[in-house]
C-alpha cells in the first residue's frame, strides 16, 4: 500500500521514536496502536490514544524521562497532530515532551531543536500565528538551545529554524516582513530538497508580497507581480529536476507537485483566454498530477495533500481554453475526493475552497447556471467559516506552505 506524504507530522519519528520501538512495542497498548496506525482514522483514533497515554503512565512510572517513555510522548503527539487533528492535546504532550527533553542534561541539541520546532509546527497548524511567531523567534535567539552551533554542525536544524520563523513571520506579520526575515535564509549544503523545500516557501512569499505592493490594472499588470516569485518555483523545480535518481521519493514528488502546482496558479492570474498562456499553465498543471499520481495513498482515511488543488488548476485551464464540460467534470472529481471538514486540515480546506471558487466561476460563464454559481459560492464561504484562527486569512497559495522538519530530509 502506498502511503501519502503527509506535512503535517512533527518530525519526530527518527529521533524519539524508531530507536525504541522494539521496547516500547513490549507493551501490548503499544503493539496494538502501532498495528492500527496505517489505517487508522480520526474517529477511531480516540482508542489508540487512551491505549498510548496509559503507556506512558506505564514507562514514567520506572523511569520518567526515560527513552521508552519519551518515545510514547513522541508518538502520541504523532497520532494527536496528524490522525486526530487534536491540535490542544498535541500542544500539551509535546510541551511535557519538551519540558522531559530540557531537564534531561544528556539531551543532544538537535533533539532539543526538534521538540521546539514540533511545539512550534502545532502552533501554525492551530493558526495560533502569534504564538508561533514568539515560539520562533525565541527558538532563533536562543544561545541554549542552538549552544553546539547548528550552522556549522547542525545545517538542516538551524535551516529548518530559519525557514519555521520565516512561515511565522508571514502569517503574523505580513509578505513584507517575511521577505526581510527571508534574507537570513542559508540553502547552501543543503540536500536538493531542502533546497526546493525552501525555494517553495520562499517564493510564496515573494508572490503575497507582490500582490500586497502592486496596483493590478489588467493582465499586463499583473503579471509583473509573479515574477521573483515563478523564478524562485522554477529553481525549486530544477533542483528536483536536476537531482540524481535517488532523490525520487514520495518526499521528492510531494515537492514538485506543490511547486508545478505553484507555477500553474501563477500563470493563470494573468493568462486570460490567451492560447499560450493557458497552454503553460495547463503544462505545469498535468505536470502536478503526474507527480502527485506517484504518492497517491490507496488509505481512503486521510486525504492526499495538493491532489484537490491541482485538479482544479487542470480544470480552469479547460475553462479558459473553453472546455465547460471537461472542466465541470474535473471539479466533481476533485471535490469528490473531499473528505469531511472536521477531517481535514486547514490547507486541505484552502484547497477545497479554491475548487468551489472555480466551479462558481465556471457556472457563472455557463447559461443557465447561476443558480449552481451561488450554490458553490456559498460552499466557498462555508469552507472559509470551518478555517480556525488566523487561517481565515489566508488563500489559495497559503496552502502549498511547507512547515518541514530536519528530520523529514535527514531519514
């Protein structure tokens, strides 16, 4: 079974939890939530919770703090964040996770950096932005916790502190105080995909800056104000691209997805009915899908991330080319694969909303069918209803922002 790219997990696996997992699978709690775990669904995932938080009391009864114990924090906070969606009891676990981490004086730096950066990971998914601004640019200035010198022996974690309270930074502040936090950004002797990681976050930046500073009088216009942002995409692309075979995982193709995905977006702005305009967006678009078609999770549990956002790109583009049918029956598809709200997260809900803005826009150039256009409007306004905190905010392109962890390029 193929198993989806998720964005949303902490990065806490490799250093917490797979080192332990002979010992902690002793427990029969633990044996049976890590066999529900590949299918396991936000409902039913209320039982695997209990079942780890009685482990935990197990382990910190012998020895709290201890690896088997913080191992069962770890993966709680795992289940609680990414299956659960349980945003508030995530935050508590990996606070006393961190709390566990910080008192212990044999605890490595880059440990320490990768509790901080998954309290910091809950905050933005919570839309909690202030919080995690404070979180971040506490972390960035802290002599304690970057005390071994991340940038000379740490490069992943300093850059993965660097582009956390970048993310933050935009959410809480605005693009233009993001692009200035930006230039402290180091890609150098970073693996290709942390590379494009950071080119893709970077350029969203640069395209919400350039729609905050530019008066869009028409298509002309607005196409100026994509353009650090398509260049900064296509060296995200070209560094994939370029990248030998074996950086072709499932992390590479979510990667490229949400970059080709990017590229397509942004031609559309501009492109109007113009045949070749549409054509390269319609090329980025596909491209997307292909890419995303090599992740696709056969768990109908949780949603697959970019799948919705990038049908729907292809669908505009056969609006545009004047294919109302073809790009009707995209839409059904891509809001089909929509799960239930209280399922997804906030930018699945962005990608959904957007695909309910197309199709009243396509309704709306249709005959007859303005009755559906307000119908989908109107889902598109519930959709905005369902986001929580500062995600109200946010739009379309938000939802390709990638809060990585050092782990998620190191294992």
């Amino acid at each position: 079974m193929t198993t989806t790219v998720r964005s949303t997990t902490l990065g806490l696996e490799a250093s917490l939890i797979r080192p332990h997992l002979t010992s902690i699978s002793q427990l029969p709690e633990v044996a049976a939530a890590l066999e529900d775990l590949p299918t396991l669904s936000r409902k039913a995932s209320t039982g695997v919770v209990d079942s780890l938080r009685r482990a935990g009391d197990i382990f910190a009864s012998f020895s709290k703090g201890g690896p088997e114990h913080l191992a069962i924090l770890a993966l709680l906070a795992e289940v609680q964040q990414t299956i659960s969606l349980d945003y508030n009891g995530a935050r508590q676990t990996v606070e006393h996770l961190r709390q566990c981490i910080f008192d212990a004086t044999t605890s490595s730096s880059a440990v320490r950096i990768e509790v901080s950066l998954a309290l910091a990971k809950i905050l933005w998914m919570q839309g909690d932005f202030a919080s995690c601004f404070q979180h971040t640019q506490a972390l960035k200035d802290d002599d304690n916790t970057t005390s071994d010198s991340p940038e000379e022996d740490l490069p992943m974690h300093a850059a993965a502190i660097e582009n956390a309270h970048v993310l933050s930074t935009l959410m809480h502040e605005g693009p233009t105080a993001a692009r200035t936090a930006a230039l402290s950004l180091d890609m150098v002797g970073l693996p290709a995909p942390a590379q494009a990681a950071q080119c893709l976050n970077l350029g969203v930046v640069e395209a919400l800056w350039g729609l905050s500073n530019t008066n869009c009088e028409g298509d002309v216009t607005c196409s100026t104000q994509f353009d650090t942002a398509k260049q900064t995409w296509k060296q995200g692309l070209d560094l994939l691209l370029s990248a030998d075979e074996s950086v072709n995982t499932p992390l590479r193709y979510a990667l490229e997805g949400r970059l080709q995905s990017n590229l397509a977006y942004s031609v559309l702005q501009y492109a109007g009915r113009n045949e070749t305009q549409i054509s390269t967006a319609s090329q980025h678009a596909r491209d997307a899908l292909k890419a995303l078609e090599h992740i696709r999770s056969d768990d109908v549990t949780l949603p697959d991330e970019g799948w919705i956002r990038a049908l729907t790109l292809v669908a505009q583009c056969y609006h545009r080319a004047g294919h109302a049918v073809i790009a009707e029956g995209l839409l059904q598809s891509a809001l089909d694969e929509a799960h239930p709200v209280t399922e997804t997260t906030a930018p699945l809900i962005l990608e959904r909303r957007a695909a309910y803005q197309a199709y009243a826009a396509l309704c709306k150039d249709w005959e007859k069918r303005q009755g559906d256009a307000d119908r989908f409007l109107a889902q598109n306004q519930k959709m905005t209803s369902e986001l929580k905190g500062g995600w109200k905010d946010a739009t379309e392109v938000h939802s390709s922002l990638w809060f990585w962890t050092p782990t998620k390029f190191l294992s």
